[in-house]
C-alpha cells in the first residue's frame, strides 16, 4: 500500500548531516550487480562497453560490471583526444580493467574531431562549451559502433549528483543503455567504489568530464560533492530551501540556486534508466515537468 509523504513530517523527523547518504553498502552493492547481470541477460546481448575514463563513475562501473557478468564480457574503451589526453587517467583505467579482468581498448579521438572541424562552416574554436559537447557526443559514436560490432550494449556512468544538475551533455557522455549508479549520489559512489576495492586514491580523484584542459566538476558547479548531495537530498525528500539552508548553515540562496537549476535542466534526463535504490528515481517517480514550478 502506498505511503503518503508529510513533507512537513519529513523535515522535523530529518537530521540532514553525512548519515542520510549512509548506505547498506554490501546490500547496494549486490543489487547494482544484480540489475546489470539480468539487463544483460533480458537485452539478450553478449555484454557491455563502456567508456573507461579513470574518473570514480567509469571505474566503479567497471569494477561492477566486470563482478557481475565476467571481465571477459566488458570492453573498457579509453577515448583520450590530443587537447586532454591524460597519461595518468590511461593509467588509472588501466589499472582498474586489470584489477577486474576487464578487456580494453584505446581510441584516440582526435583525426574524427579534427574532421568534423573542418567540416563544419561555422565551426568556431573559440566555443569551448560547443566544441566540448562535441567531444563527448564523438565519444558516444565510439562506444555505440563497438557495442553494434560486438552485439553487446552501452552501460552509462552517470551518478545522481550529476544527473540532477543536467551537468552532463545530452546525447553524449550521458549516452547509454543502462545506468546502473545513476540512483546513487557522488559520495555515495565514492564509498562504493572504496566497498569494491579501488584504492583511496581512485575513490577520491576529482571528478572532470576531460571536454576542455583543467576541467573540474567541483569548480564548474561551484560547490563541494560532499555539501551539493546533501542539498539535493533535502529537495529529494521534499525539504524546503529554508530548511535546508538551515540544517547545513548555508545561505538559502545557495540551496535556490542549486534547485533552479535542477529544475531547468529537467528535460534532460528524459528517459534514463536505473535500479530504484534512493526515495525517488529518474524515470520513475523522479519526473518533474518544469512548467508546473
């Protein structure tokens, strides 16, 4: 039977501090593995690509994805181009397709966007947020023509931090079939990926989509993971601006700005679909038509 939300209820019986994120880790572990083996197995496919950056998202799913259905059955792809190549995040991703038996492969990108440059009449260098996408939709051609080649699917790395600030490109690194964390905030990410076996160093390296030099997610969105999940946790649990400000002694302008531009860029994350591990799920009770705000 459903149960009816009291928000009000809600925001006295909540304490939002680290223990609301707390997971049942080896529980969630073993679900996550759980939804991937059988998507894989219903999609009737031969197993998954995914895109092996070395960031905490790409190799906790390769970590997961090769628990759950055989390294041999993941193709880690590494898809480095020549303005932000990194030898240390080939290295990290190496690593972990090693720790997990997982096959991999290096596709350097670059010949294909230089292409695409000069084919464009307007293309305009100086855009870095247009030529950045692009980067990342490339990316997506890469992983879906090995998936066709190989009769296997694509599994996205996107966790709900990102996904509820639309901090990603559409159609590109957001790109997939399946989205096995995309029910699980970065820091809970980063503990699962710890639980899994990935050293602290991988577990904690700063997260960037690698579209531009010097790229970091924190300094884009402008706050830390670890007080942004707790913001967004409180909207997920139908928690007033006022009262989030509150409980985390920040200013409510700063809980506004987060939630604006979660609802903004609702549209896209149409279409995503993950296990059901939090209160709410994108693609399933977690839909909000803008125009009703």
């Amino acid at each position: 039977m459903p149960i009816a939300v009291n928000s009000q209820r809600l925001v006295k019986l909540l304490k939002l501090d680290s223990s609301v994120l707390k997971l049942n880790i080896v529980e969630t572990a073993k679900r996550v593995e759980r939804f991937i083996k059988e998507y894989v197995e219903n999609s009737g496919t031969e197993g998954v690509v995914i895109g092996l950056s070395g960031g905490v998202d790409s190799n906790t799913i390769a970590a997961l994805t090769g628990l759950a259905i055989g390294g041999d059955k993941v193709l880690g792809l590494m898809l480095p181009e020549e303005e932000t190549r990194s030898e240390k995040d080939i290295e990290d991703a190496i690593t972990v397709a090693k720790q997990f038996d997982l096959k991999t492969q290096i596709c350097d990108i670059t010949p294909a966007l230089r292409g695409i440059y000069k084919s464009i009449p307007i293309f305009d260098q100086s855009e870095r947020l247009c030529k950045g996408n692009m980067k990342a939709r490339i990316r997506m051609i890469y992983l879906y023509y090995y998936a066709n080649k190989m009769n296997r699917i694509v599994c996205g790395s996107s966790d709900k931090s990102e996904t509820m600030m639309g901090y990603f490109t559409k159609w590109g690194d957001v790109a997939a079939d399946m989205y096995p964390i995309i029910d699980l905030y970065k820091t809970q990410v980063r503990r699962l990926a710890e639980h899994l076996g990935l050293s602290k160093q991988l577990s904690e390296k700063p997260a960037t989509p690698a579209l531009w030099p010097k790229q970091l997610a924190e300094t884009e969105l402008g706050i830390r993971y670890d007080v942004l999940d707790l913001i967004l946790c409180g909207i997920e649990l139908f928690m007033d601006s006022e009262e989030i400000a509150k409980q985390l002694n920040i200013k409510e302008e700063t809980v506004e700005t987060i939630k604006t531009r979660w609802l903004y860029s609702e549209h896209k994350r149409r279409v995503l679909l993950g296990p059901k591990l939090g209160f709410r799920t994108f693609g399933a009770d977690f839909r909000i038509p803008r125009d009703t705000y």
